[in-house]
C-alpha cells in the first residue's frame, strides 16, 4: 500500500513538473505606447519583462526625442523592448500618403536604431504586415516584393547581433465573425505568406513568426491560431506580438464593433493566455496589448486600466496567471 501511495505520489510530481516546464517556455510581455506605463505601480507588481511599441520606421530621424523617452524608460524598467516598423510618420494609411519605403530609407533609419540604441535587439521589421491598412499589405506581386526588400534589409543589418522576426501577421478577424468572412480572409493570407515566401527564398524562411489573433482572443475561438500555425507559419516559433481583450473598438467608417464592455474584456485577456498555451510547443511569446490607451478618444481601446489610470477587471485576470509566465 505504502509502495503504491509512492508511486502515486511520484507520478503526480512527474506531471506537476512537465506541466510547470511546458508553462514556463510560454513568455509574456505587455506593449504600450506611453513611457510613464512603466513606473506605473501596478504595471510593477505584475513583474512585467518584455515590451513591444509600434512605431513609425522613421521616428528616428523625426521624433528622436519622444523614441528616446520611451527607450530609455522600457530600458530603465529592466524590460527588453521588442520594436515593431510602422509607415513614415505623417502618413494617413490607409488612405493617402501610404507607402513602403525604398530599402534605402529603411536600411538607413534602422542602422540608426542599432547604432544609438545597441541594447535594443528585436524587431518586427513591419508591423501587421498583411494588413490592409498597411502599405505592405496588398497581394499584388510588387508590393510583397518590397515587403520582402524590407524583411532581408532588416536581416542584413543585424546579422547575429539582433533578431528580426518574419511577417508580422494579422488575423483580420475582427469587425465581422461570420465563418464566411473568416475563409476569406485566411485565403487571403495564405495568398500573400505564399508570395513572400517564394520571394524570400528558403535561406531566408523566417525562424520567428509575428501573429496577432484579436479575432480568437474576442470571439471566444481558437481556430485562426490553429489556421495560422497549420498553414502560414509551418515552421519555426511564433510569437503572439499583439493580442488581448478589447474593452471597446469602433471602425474609422464609424460602425461600433464592440461597445465599451469591461467583463467581456476580462474574459477574452484570460482567453489570450489559453489559446497560447493550448498551442505552447509552438507558440513561445505572448504580448498583451496595451496597457492605457493612447487618447481618451481613440477608436481602439485594449486598456488593461482607462485612460485616467483607473484598474479594470482585466488587471485582476492578469494578476492570476502564473508569475512564470512574466519573468
């Protein structure tokens, strides 16, 4: 009887161990566009690692100023920043202007970045990189070509000494949930990594994968991720760049797609967590989005507080998950 209790007992401390070593590859982050975000207390006590800004490619040169604030304080704040290229500031995607920049410009401003800043060593060489808002994103043969020039441009410049994720892909499933809209879409998908891909070459087949998955997280499903992981990303990790709960979010055309909703949040940040870990063998990074918002009047709102610093429930949601999963 003893013999088999301790054999129980050992069979339960075998999986304990396999499960806390599966949850500890799984890595999360929190991006957020504000500097101050990271001496915020609350932000503190989740004991927070990694953060993610999206940027103009060449704030650089024109916002060196607002760039260097927020460097500084993710650096002062002992989190590793992962920077994700945006379209040249003073564009208006997707209307006009919006374009991709020529491989000079863009060579040019991300060797400034690795110069001025050395300890900055991620990058999504473009953000959403198959958006439709995005200057990249067409599936017309020329523009995933100098999606590409941008990819290997970015390689090239950091050779060994920094990493440069593949597309940083979208899954466009936020604003209509019909089964429909979704096929289109992953079609779509499929259509433009295909291009790339061939465009790119097989030495160049990215080793890391950028996915944002607001469709499942919201919705309460995980077959986007499932698609993605299945049929765009083969191989290679990924990570999960942007993604969590909504709190609110209206289309620049103005049609409400969610309205301001703070439970309905809290559950899809918990979701975040268990589509991630659902797929943890290929999944290895998870970054919510965002911390405040931007602008009491923006269109998107994935706060986990409001914009005048108040906690949601979100932030209770966040508190619960395992203090591996931030360190």
């Amino acid at each position: 009887m003893r013999r088999m209790t301790l054999i129980c007992c050992l069979a339960a401390l075998v999986a304990a161990g396999t499960s806390t070593t599966a949850f500890a590859a799984l890595k999360g982050g929190i991006g957020d566009q504000n500097a101050s975000s990271f001496s915020d207390p609350h932000f503190r006590a989740l004991g927070v690692k990694r953060t993610r800004l999206i940027v103009p490619y060449d704030a650089i040169f024109k916002s060196p100023g607002q760039v260097d604030q927020w460097v500084k304080a993710a650096l002062a704040a002992k989190l590793e920043p992962l920077i994700a290229f945006n379209p040249s500031q003073g564009s208006h995607c997707p209307a006009r202007p919006c374009s991709v920049p020529s491989t000079k410009a863009y060579t040019r401003a991300v060797k400034a970045w690795r110069k001025k800043y050395p300890k900055v060593k991620l990058f999504n060489f473009w953000n959403e990189t198959n958006s439709a808002t995005q200057p990249t994103g067409a599936t017309r043969a020329s523009t995933v070509r100098k999606a590409v020039k941008l990819y290997l441009a970015a390689k090239r410049v950091c050779g060994r000494k920094c990493t440069v994720t593949g597309p940083d892909m979208l899954d466009q499933g936020i604003g209509d949930k019909r089964k429909s809209v979704r096929v289109r879409n992953q079609k779509r998908m499929a259509k433009w990594v295909g291009m790339f891909l061939r465009f790119a070459g097989r030495r160049n087949y990215p080793k890391v994968w950028g996915f944002h998955n607001y469709g499942d997280t919201n919705y309460g499903r995980s077959t986007g991720t499932k698609f993605f992981l299945s049929k765009i990303a083969r191989r290679g990790k990924v990570w999960v760049t942007e993604t969590g709960g909504i709190y609110a979010f209206r289309q620049q055309s103005g049609k409400v797609v969610f309205k301001p909703n703070a439970s309905r949040q809290a559950k899809a940040t918990t979701f975040a967590f268990t589509i991630a870990k659902k797929f943890r063998r290929r999944i290895a990074r998870l970054y919510y989005y965002q911390w405040r918002t931007n602008n009491a009047t923006d269109f998107f709102d994935a706060g986990i507080i409001d914009f005048n610093g108040n906690l949601r429930p979100a932030y209770g949601r966040l508190k619960k998950l395992p203090r591996s999963f931030w360190r």
